[in-house]
C-alpha cells in the first residue's frame, strides 16, 4: 500500500481542483477500490453484468466529472468511492427493476438487504429508499451505514475519516442499524397490504 502521506497530499490537490491528482491517485488505491467493488458484486447475483474492474472504473469517471470534495485522507476518498460504486449498483437495480413494479415484499433484516441479490431488486431499491430517508434525516449516521455496510470500513476508519471517537460511530451505528431494520419492516409491512 502507498505512503498514506503521499495519498492524503494529492487527494488534497484533487480537492483544490487539480483533476489530474486523481489520476495519480487512482493506482495507489485501486487494490482497494477493486476490493470494495468485489464485495460489493459478491452480493449481486451471479453473472452481473458489471464486474469488479467495470465497477471501478465506472466510480473513477464519476467521481472524475463530479465535485471533488474536499477529501480528509485515504479512508473519507474510500467512503466516498464506495458510496459512488452503491449508487451505480442502485441505479443499475433501479432500470432492471423498472419492468417489476407491483407485489409484496417479505420482511428481511438488514444484513439480508444488504446481502440482497439483484434478482430481487426491490429488496436493493427499498434499503437504498431506506438510507436515503435516514440521510434526510441524520446524514452522518446514513454516511457510517455507507461506510461500514457498503465500503467495509471499520469503526476505526470510520471515527478517523468522520473525527469521531470510535466508541461514538459503534453507539451511532447501532442506532442508524435499528432505525434502517424498522423502515425494512414497515415497508415490507406496507408492500404485503396491497
């Protein structure tokens, strides 16, 4: 892995607006962001059409044309990534699921949402509705979600990239984990009524 020194310096140059760090960035971390992308396509079904490098680079062009913020140190770029790479996999779920509307939904705890296939993709778009509504509502603990479940940072990451104590982004997961479970419940509550 790179000098984490080296890493936090160019993201800073990304974040004064100089596009071409992120392209030295990039290769310092793509072990990473491949990991991300692999755990993240573990979850979905078999034969996805995105693969781990499609996913990668498909993140890369986004957070490329997007507005660069201003990144802390190599764990806040990953949150972030990871999040990128979430949102391409809604949006993919989201146009397949396009054709499937209507139909309950059975109850499922959150490690089930999250390990949701995209052969259910009404399970994905429900959790991705979920945090979104917690994001409203506590953007930071919708970020630690983000961070642990979908980047699988640790709390430790986490509290450096937030500045938090660690002991706060455990207590603060707990809580955003039990708000998510309730939302799940309530929609597949709703979902079976109709």
């Amino acid at each position: 892995m790179a000098d984490a020194r080296t890493i936090t310096l160019l993201l800073r140059d990304v974040a004064d607006g100089d596009k071409s760090a992120l392209d030295r960035v990039m290769p310092l971390v793509y072990g990473e962001l491949r990991r991300i992308a692999d755990g993240q396509l573990r979850r979905e079904r078999p034969g996805h059409t995105l693969q781990p490098t499609a996913l990668v680079h498909e993140a890369y062009v986004r957070l490329m044309h997007g507005q660069q913020p201003d990144y802390n140190n190599r764990s806040h770029f990953l949150a972030i990534a990871s999040q990128v790479m979430r949102k391409i996999l809604i949006d993919h779920a989201r146009t397949r699921n396009a054709s499937k509307r209507g139909g309950g939904r059975a109850g499922l705890s959150l490690d089930e949402a999250r390990d949701a296939c995209v052969e259910r993709p009404e399970i994905m778009i429900a959790l991705d509705d979920a945090l979104n509504e917690l994001e409203r509502l506590d953007p930071r603990k919708a970020r630690l979600i983000e961070m642990r479940y979908f980047g699988g940072l640790t709390a430790e990451e986490s509290a450096q990239t937030l500045s938090l104590e660690v002991a706060e982004v455990r207590r603060e997961l707990r809580v955003a984990q039990a708000w998510l479970q309730r939302e799940l419940d309530r929609g597949a509550a709703s979902g079976t009524e109709r």
